[in-house]
C-alpha cells in the first residue's frame, strides 16, 4: 500500500530552547527577537519547521514548563507583540512554527490554581488532583520525576495536591470535562493566531488511575514507581480523541507527543494512521539505553546491539501503521556526540557526521535540537553550582547528601547525562559568551565555543554544519528517504549499524561504523549491487564527499575507517 503524502512527513524540524538560542537585550537570556535575528541561518540549514519551547508565561521553576498564564509571553522572552513578529516572519520565509503545550501541569502560581488551593468547595478546586492524608501521610507513596515525594500538603485545606514533576507544577485533572474544554479553548485561540501545530509535552500522563494504588518500591529509593499507574491511563485516548476532534481536526497542523512510557505497541494507538489522535510521538527508549543502579545517573556507554534493537523495533513496527519521529538530543538529553559518538577532538567531527547519517536516513520526520547541526558537546561541570536545572540540584541534594555517592561521582554522571548539557548557550561564534549575549548568561558558555561555533563551521565546506546542509538537502529532494521501507542489516554486528531503504525500484544502503577502529561489514559492492556513493563523511582526495572513495571495491570486503558513515546508491 503507497504511503499517504503529508506536509509533515516530509518537513525538518528544528527544536530552539528560547532561553539558550539567542539574546537580544544583554540580559543573558535568549528571546523572540533573538530568535527572529536568526531566522536566516535556519532558512539556510533547510528548516521546515520550528519547535518552539516554552515561552509561555511562567515563574521559571522549571525554565517554563511550569506555566501561569497559556494566553501571554514570558516578560524575559518578550511581548506578545514580538511574538507576532516572529510568527509572521517565520510564514514569510515558507517555514512554520510548532509550539510547546503543556497540559499534563501547570504552574502554582497559575490562577486556577491559586483558586484551587483556597478552600476545597470552590469552583476550581476539581481543576486539580486533590487527595485527604492517608494515616497522616500522602495518599500514596509515588514519587515525583524530581525527586522525593509526588505529594505536597497543603497547610490552608489540609490535604494534598499531586505534582508527577516539581511540587510547583501542579497536576490538572483530565477527569474534569471543564479543564479539558479550557484546554481546547486556549489550543484554538493559537491555531486562530495562525501556529502550525504542538508538540505535547508528556502527553501520555494524561489519564491516571483512579484508584491511586501504591507504586512498587525499587532498591535506592524510598518513593515508589507510580508510572504504570500515570502513563498510558485508562483513559488517554478517549482525552487524545476528543482533543483531535474539537482543535486538531480543525487546522492542518502537526502535532507530536512525548511519549513516556510509550512502547511501539502504544505509539501505535497514539499516532495510528486510523487513531484519530495524533500525528506521531516521540519515544525514548534509545536515549535511555544502559541504566546503571542509580537509574538515568551513571556514565555508561552505550552498546550498538541494543541500540540498533531498539531503533530497528521502532522502525518495523510502525511500517505502515504509524508514523515514526528521528532524534539524538533535546532540552532533556545530554548531546549526541558525547553518548553516542566521541567528543574527543580526534572523532569528535567524525562521529556526528556519522550519527546525523545513521538516523536521519532511516523513516520518520527529523528533529535537529539546536547546535547538534555543529556538533555541540557536553559541557564539564566541577561543581553543583556549574548548573541550573531543579532535577540535577535536586538528585545532587539527595544522592550526596545522603552519603549514596561522592560529590566527584556524582558530577561525573551529571556531565555525561544532566539536562544542562543540551542547554548551554548556542555557540555562534568566537566572540565573548560565544556570541549568544552581550551580558553574563543565564547558564554557562561551553568553554570549546572559541573553536567549535556556527560562523567558523559556516565559511569551511567539510564541516558538520555544511554537512547537515547537505543531508536535510537529500531529504527534501529524495522521496525515498521519506517514504521508502526500512530493513536492517548485519543484525549481529556491535560495531556497524547497516540498513537499506526501498521504494520501487530504488535503494539505498546505509553504513555507520559507530567504533574507532577500522571495521570490515562483511559485505562487498557486489553483495550490495553498487558502488556508487551518495554521501560519506571522509572526504576522498579531491575533497569531495566520497565515502572511501577510491579504496571501495567490488569484490572486497568494505571496510569502514573510525566512525565513517557511507550511503550507496544504484
């Protein structure tokens, strides 16, 4: 069955973080007008499409994901006005404009709320997740996703209010129909402001169990697992189903979802071609690969076999069911070349040619986070005061504190997996703060800016800038990467990840060596029916794109030099 065409399988997306993207006032913030500055240089990357983090306004708790007001801009990140600017300007350059929606929480400070918590028969109490103590304790015993407890009491009403994240971000309650017709209302009044789509954030904690049982308790941790009870609810798709029919259905928009705890099985009735909800969902079972005994926090790398399982899984699965979505990093992921690649200076390059080649070949929408396109890093941190996020300060405060780990282990593992890694300033040039901001920034400036930026990597045709450029080309000119099949190759290899596209009489053949070292594939040109290279990122000697140019031969075995990716085509 031939794939049904829609603008936003065939878009790039580009994900800004406003608060790290540009500043325009010296204030050490990024802003709307920061953003409308460099326009251009998304325009000429090849963007389609941009997602737009949170600028809602907010009391930062959780650098605005914790919102109070959804109908007005963030003081910091300008006016309501500028926001027009930038929406305008974004249509009048042909790309379009994806906002973040938050629905999952909102902020303590948002007026709901602050009606909720004054008494329990008022109005707004029900917008809420409200629960009497249970032999003087929470109502259960789940943890927060930051830390400690998902229950804060409440000393004016003597109950407690549920919090999944900061005891700041409150959980509405999705059972009350007037909260999701609020929610609609304001989703409406920014399609009417004429956005292009949402990504949802968490989107699949909507619907909790009712009962509110106790989670399981796990080795480590004195809060237990509340997720099977939070994700996936019995109730979720009955919310995304209504949601699609009374906004989404109205406006020829894409809508994404973060899906937390979601499997193939449930992307599916997400984002199934007959589900009516929504357009795809983002999952993240390759970004969480190798765990250690204190979970997310361990300095691990990652095994090929395992990752090539999962992103195989996704591939699969959703062929012809679903529609996948392509990411390495976001605002919550350390970056791509430091976990999956090598940020020496050696490979460093190297390696995020290779991994922008290994996924962004494969099927589903491109999500580029910014300055993955350059190549950024994780940035080393020596002390807690390095960094910014409410979950690092917290897992700090309570893993050091308690004795579990040493400082210095500790700050290990939070410079290869906290959260600041992806939010560091965008480095844009050599110039003081890397040309981010004329004042002190909000977060530290990774100190390899004064090499690794956007205008050195702009003037030099072999950089990872250029590079990307020449990708996201291939993907607006070649159906076959957008609606071709996907089939993996050389399963049993932990060094090379090898995949084949078709459509039609087309193919494509895919090879990454995710290793140091030379590695042969085990197969030749004449196993593969060709020889002529697409893209690579070795240059051969005429410094042209060539993959292994000369040494690439019929009857022998290919070999792939350290982190070398080549794609062949008939």
């Amino acid at each position: 069955m031939e794939e049904q065409r829609a603008w936003w399988k065939e878009c790039v997306v580009y994900q800004i973080y406003p608060r790290s993207f540009q500043d325009s006032n010296g204030d050490g913030i990024g802003d709307l007008n920061g953003i409308r500055s460099r326009l251009d240089y998304l325009k000429d990357l090849g963007i389609d499409v941009i997602w737009l983090s949170p600028v809602y306004q907010s009391p930062g708790d959780d650098n605005g994901y914790d919102i109070s007001d959804y109908r007005a801009v963030m003081d910091v990140f300008g006016t309501m006005e500028d926001f027009d600017r930038l929406l305008a300007e974004i249509h009048e350059k042909g790309m379009k404009l994806v906002m973040d929606l938050v629905v999952n929480h909102t902020s303590d400070e948002h007026a709901w709320f602050v009606k909720s918590r004054r008494s329990p028969d008022n109005p707004y109490r029900d917008y809420y997740i409200w629960k009497a103590p249970v032999s003087g304790g929470p109502p259960n015993n789940w943890a927060s996703r930051f830390r400690g407890p998902a229950w804060e009491y409440d000393e004016g009403t003597g109950m407690y209010y549920l919090h999944i994240y900061s005891r700041k971000q409150p959980d509405l309650n999705w059972e009350n129909p007037r909260v999701r017709q609020e929610i609609y209302d304001m989703m409406a009044w920014w399609g009417d402001k004429g956005i292009d789509g949402f990504r949802m954030d968490v989107i699949s904690m909507l619907s909790k169990d009712q009962r509110f049982p106790d989670g399981v308790l796990k080795e480590g941790n004195p809060y237990g697992d509340g997720l099977p009870y939070y994700a996936n609810g019995p109730r979720i798709h009955e919310f995304l189903q209504e949601m699609n029919r009374e906004v989404l259905s109205r406006f020829d928009w894409m809508s994404v979802g973060e899906g937390v705890g979601v499997g193939t099985r449930e992307a599916v009735q997400y984002a199934g071609y007959e589900s009516h909800e929504l357009n795809m969902m983002f999952h993240f079972e390759h970004v969480e690969l190798n765990p250690g005994p204190f979970g997310k926090w361990n300095d691990n790398p990652v095994c090929l076999r395992e990752l090539k399982e999962v992103l195989n899984r996704w591939q699969t699965e959703l062929e012809g069911k679903a529609w996948n979505s392509l990411f390495w990093e976001n605002h919550d992921y350390p970056r791509a070349v430091s976990r999956f690649g090598n940020d020496s200076l050696v490979f460093w390059e190297l390696s995020a040619k290779m991994l922008a080649v290994c996924l962004y070949m494969m099927k589903g929408t491109p999500y580029i986070y910014q300055g993955q396109e350059l190549g950024m890093t994780n940035f080393q941190g020596s002390s807690i005061e390095d960094f910014q996020d409410i979950e690092i300060h917290n897992v700090y405060r309570e893993m050091v504190g308690s004795g579990r780990i040493s400082h210095e282990e500790m700050i290990r593992y939070i410079n290869h997996m906290g959260r600041d890694n992806a939010r560091t300033p965008m480095q844009w040039d050599d110039t003081a703060q890397a040309g981010f901001t004329e004042g002190t920034p909000w977060l530290g400036v990774n100190p390899n800016y004064t090499w690794l930026n956007a205008r050195e990597q702009a003037g030099r045709g072999d950089s990872v800038l250029s590079f990307y450029k020449q990708l996201i080309k291939l993907r607006h000119t070649m159906d076959i990467l957008v609606y071709g099949t996907y089939r993996l190759l050389l399963e049993e290899s932990g060094s090379v990840y090898a995949y084949e596209r078709t459509l039609g009489d087309e193919r494509l053949t895919v090879l990454c060596n995710f290793t140091d070292q030379t590695q042969s594939c085990g197969l030749s040109c004449r196993d593969l029916g060709t020889d002529n290279v697409l893209i690579g990122n070795y240059p051969d000697q005429s410094g042209t794109f060539r993959g292994n140019g000369p040494a690439l031969h019929e009857e022998e075995d290919i070999c792939l030099r350290p982190y070398e990716a080549i794609v062949l085509t008939q």
